[in-house]
C-alpha cells in the first residue's frame, strides 16, 4: 500500500490526540535497506519504529504509549 494512506496523518488523528501529537514527515528513514523482514511504510513514534504502519496502528501506538506515561509520569507531548 505504501505511504499515501499516512499522508492525511494530521487529520486522521482524533481531535484531542492533535494538540498532543507532533507529524513530521520524511521521505525515506533508511529502513528498508537493513536486513530485518518488517516491511514498509515506517514510523517512528518516540523512537519505537512502527513497521506495515496504517493510520490504525499509529493511533493504537500513541494511545497506548500515552496510557502508559499516564500511569508513570503524567503524560507528555509524542514526536510522529
């Protein structure tokens, strides 16, 4: 499917996750060259890389990525 479908990213995301959630879009991370079988399109959520990445999998990543700082630290802002 490629990375089209990630392209409306900033507008897919839920309202209250919006004002939480920084998009930045590249052109190519450098993962694909590596040996490791995960498949693009890649994102990277605070470092994590997210592999066969769909709008659906980001958002369930940052909720619970956010769930877990809720319980430990308060939450902060997350880098996409």
């Amino acid at each position: 499917m490629g990375a089209s479908h990630l392209q409306t990213l900033d507008k897919d995301l839920p309202a209250k996750m919006r004002k939480q959630v920084e998009v930045e879009y590249k052109r190519c991370l450098g993962l694909c060259n590596n040996n490791d079988p995960a498949k693009a399109p890649f994102v990277i959520i605070d470092g994590k890389v997210i592999s066969d990445a769909t709008v659906y999998r980001i958002i369930e990543s940052v909720t619970l990525m956010q769930e877990e700082e809720n319980r430990t630290e308060g939450g902060k802002a997350h880098d996409i």
